[in-house]
DNA sequence: ATATTGAGATACCAAATGGTATCACTTATG
DNA sequence: CATAAGTGATACCATTTGGTATCTCAATAT
C-alpha cells in the first residue's frame, strides 16, 4: 500500500496547519493574512502553508503580487476514508459482545477455552 | 479550542503506526509480535507503541511477562470527526460552483475572466 | 539455581521539524 | 526612476523524531 495519503497526514500532525484549514474554510487569504491569525513569522507560515499544498490541502494562485491561499477539502477525503475503515469497530465490537454473550448461552457442545 | 487531539493525530502521522493500528484491528499482539512484522528493532516498535498509547489509540494489557497491545479504534472518532467537519466543502463546493455559474449567467457587469 | 526470553530504560545518533533572521525578486505606487 | 509591499529563498538554530545498541529487570523453562 503505497502510501499517498503520507502527505496529508503529515500535514494534519500540526496544531498550527490543522488551524490554518480551518481559517481557509472561512475564506481564501494571502500569506500575509494567515499570518495574521498567528504569533509567529510570516516565513514560519509559508513553511507550513507549503506542507499543505504538499499534502494538496491547499491551492495557491497568484493575484498580482500576491498568492491566495485557499482550502482544497476534497483532499481531506481520503484520510477521512482511511480513519473511517476502523469504525467497524465501533459498532462491531458491541456487536461482537453481544454475539459472543449469545453464543454462550447457546453454546454446549462442550467447547472451553483454555 | 484545547487541542485534546494533538496526541491522535501525532500518532498517525507516522505510516508505520499507521500500519501497526491496521495490525491491531486484526487481533491483539505483543511488542515481539508486533515487531515481526516490521524491518526494524523491537525498542524502534516499542518507541511507536508508546506514541500510539499516548494518543489512546492502543491499550497494553500484563499477560505473564508479555504485555498485550490491543487497539482501541473508538480514540479514533475525534479525529475523524474533525476531517468530518470538513465535508461541508465537499457538496457545497459544487454547489458554490453551480450558484457561481448562475450569476455569471446573469450578470452583465463586464466582468471577464481573461 | 541457572539459563532464557519478553520487556523497560538509557544513551546515543542522524535526520526532520518548527522556528528566526536576512536577502533577493517582483509588483504596485509615488 | 525610486520606493514600498508581498512574496520566495536561503542560512542558521534548537528541539523533536525515528532509529540503533546496550544494559537491566522480571518471568518462564530446564
């Protein structure tokens, strides 16, 4: 399994990248406008705004000088898939419980588990 | 917003926890068992494990000597429903596109997009 | 009692990460 | 043209990260 969603979770492991998602889903904005929201320095920004495009959460166009940044969620998509293959364990497994509960009352063929 | 999920997605975002979380959905193992199915040391395992456990994702039962690391997929669901709350974009998107369309369709302004 | 085996702890290392400061380049504006 | 503003690029730094090697401790087996 070759690992193409690396990128994107790559890009959600940061507090600072999954807050700048968030703040593109309000609108698209500048570097200068990003950075904004946040203490920190405009090039500490673009550093994390370029593990997003990596990760093709983000799309950078250019309008004359600047470059607007603006959310790319479609590709949010397939780490959502991949996380969401465990939740047949969230209802499996009180499934699974109430399965076993019912097969042991059920069950005398003599089975033990040693 | 107290980012309780840091630890979550920290921990997956490593493809080889990431492998080891898929593993765990099959059945419970321990550190040795877990490692033989990577290309590195059991303490580099271990180190993963912990980061794992530290998100929640896992949890270690004493068996004897041995400790059992089981997955507990439900520490998942915040992550999850973080992306989750992205998928607004995902329809909207093409409906923005579609209401966008329909302006344009109406809209004798002058404005040209080159 | 003595190996043997599974695991924890530590020290160590190279590389990646998150940040700063600084300079060069491009585009607007006087 | 000169200057300012927005961005890109680079060098540099401290810390974290992912890994190994090694030692000790606890539990099992002989």
């Amino acid at each position: 399994m070759p690992d193409h969603l690396q990128p994107v979770f790559r890009a959600l492991g940061d507090p600072t990248r999954r807050d700048i998602l968030r703040l593109l889903g309000q609108e698209p904005m500048t570097i200068a406008e990003v950075a904004d929201n946040f203490d920190m320095t405009r090039a500490a920004v673009k550093k994390h705004l370029v593990v997003l495009s990596d990760g093709g959460l983000i799309e950078v166009a250019p309008r004359g000088r600047e470059k607007v940044n603006s959310l790319n969620a479609l590709a949010l998509k397939p780490a959502l898939e991949w996380i969401g293959w465990f939740d047949q364990f969230w209802d499996a497994r009180l499934d699974a419980l109430k399965t076993a509960i019912e097969k042991e009352t059920t069950d005398d063929t003599g089975h033990n588990n040693g």
